[in-house]
C-alpha cells in the first residue's frame, strides 16, 4: 500500500465517479482498514462523503450499541435483579456503537450534528438534512421493519455504499429477512435498559432474530450471495473508493431483488409458525 495520504477531496471525487449524488440518503459501511491512509483518519470520510451528498443529503450508519450483557440473558431473555443495577443503560446520546463493526459507525454518531435513533440493537446514527426523519420514532419492537431508518431509506429512494466492507454486511438486508414472507422465521425476546427522560426502563424487545440466517438451512454469509448475484444482474455501481474496492446500490432495487431471493431460497427451510 502506498504511504501517500489520501485526501478528503480526493475521496469525494472517487465517491462522485461511484455515483454517489447531491441530494442523496446514503448508508454507509466501510472497512477503514482497506481504505488506505486518509489524512484526517475516518473524519476524512465522513467529510468527503457529506461534500459528496452536498446540503441536501444525508448519510448514515449502522450503530448497534456495546451493551455486551447478553450472556446475563436466562432462557427467557431476562437479566436477573442481581445483576440489573449493574447493566448501563442504552442511551441513545452516549451509549457506544457496538465494536465488532469496524470503528466509522462511532465517528459518525460523534460527529456534531448527528442524531442516532432509540432502538438499541437497530439503532443507526446519521448527519444531514433527513437525519432527524430517518432516526424519529424508531419502533422498539421488529426494529428492522415498518417505521425503521432502514424502511425509511428504501422509501426516500437512498442507496447503500460498501466501501472496502463485506458484501455480507448490508444491514439493509435485514429489513428483506422482515419483509420476506416464509414460514419458521426465528424469534428473539429480550430485556433492554433503556434511559428515557432520566429514568431507566426495562423493556422486553422482540424481533426477528437477525444472528443467524432468518430460518434455518441458509449459509450464513448468504446476504453476501444475495449481493453479488445483484450485482451479477446488471445492478449497482462498483469501482474505486480510496484503495477499497466498493459498490454503490440502490436501497429499494436491493431490497427488493432480496426479499424475492429470500423467499425463493428459504421457503420450506424453515419450522414452525410463520413470519
């Protein structure tokens, strides 16, 4: 890798050449790694990317939260009153992105003006002029679907930008897993602290269980399969982004090219009652 920084401009006509537009909602994942050296680090990005969208546009992220306590669930989803006063509460002001996703998602909920939505484990973070519609109201209950950012950004007609990121972690593809209508699709009920108007509520969240596969029986880099066979139609934009290999997708052509794969793929797979 050349040692040669990368500069903000330099990233936003890449962005540009990729198809990223004025006006346009864009979610973002990126692997900064395989970006390259970026002067200004991942700030640098973030700007780049709001230069490319302009006034009008908005980008976002996927956040999820660092509560890591699951291990505290019981079989019910329940955390033990031992153990209660001990679990920090999601904030949606100050609670950590969650680690495991690369570090971008924590710059963007820390860049000033950005807004981040009240779900806890399908929370997203976003800046620009749709920031606050997009975040509003996110439902506590199937955060991916109805009312989500995520059914937000199909609506407004955004896109999504894989920026050096694996193709396996469109989170967008887990607002398809809600809308794919097959049988036996997984369940997760859990217990969330969640802080609202300075007092802390535990509340028990359910939702499609988006872990592993919807319903058992697909591979589980299969949001990766359904990406690439998209791309292999015809669809999206792939080039250059820094030295990270990207694609640049449309947020409604995909989600639905995977709902129909979805169905296709995972109809008979499952058990039990359906979605």
């Amino acid at each position: 890798m050349t040692t040669t920084p990368l500069t903000r401009a330099a990233l936003r006509r890449d962005l540009a050449g990729l198809g990223v537009e004025r006006g346009d909602i864009v979610m973002v994942h990126a692997a900064m790694s395989r970006l390259g050296r970026l002067l200004n680090g991942p700030d640098a990005f973030i700007a780049a990317l709001l230069d490319a969208v302009g006034p009008t546009g908005t980008i976002l992220a996927y956040t999820d939260w660092d509560g890591a306590y699951d291990d505290l669930l019981d079989g019910e989803g329940r955390v033990a009153p031992a153990w209660r006063d001990h679990v920090p509460p999601f904030d949606p002001a100050t609670s950590r992105a969650v680690r495991d996703n690369g570090v971008l998602a924590e710059f963007v909920r820390t860049t000033p003006g950005a807004r981040r939505s009240g779900n806890p484990g399908a929370s997203v973070a976003a800046i620009g002029a749709q920031a606050d519609w997009l975040t509003a109201d996110h439902p506590l209950d199937f955060g991916y679907g109805e009312g989500s950012p995520l059914a937000r950004l199909v609506e407004a007609g955004g896109k999504v930008l894989m920026a050096g990121a694996p193709l396996d972690t469109m989170t967008l593809l887990h607002h398809a897993e809600h809308l794919a209508r097959v049988p036996g699709k997984r369940l997760r009920r859990y217990e969330a602290p969640i802080l609202a108007r300075g007092t802390v509520e535990w509340r028990m969240i359910e939702e499609f269980d988006t872990s592993d596969p919807i319903v058992p029986g697909l591979a589980e880099d299969f949001f990766g399969a359904i990406v690439r066979e998209f791309l292999a139609c015809g669809h999206g934009r792939q080039g250059m982004v820094g030295r990270a290999p990207s694609v640049l997708v449309d947020a409604a052509a995909i989600c639905a090219f995977a709902v129909a794969w979805i169905e296709r793929h995972a109809t008979g797979l499952g058990a039990g009652p359906g979605a």
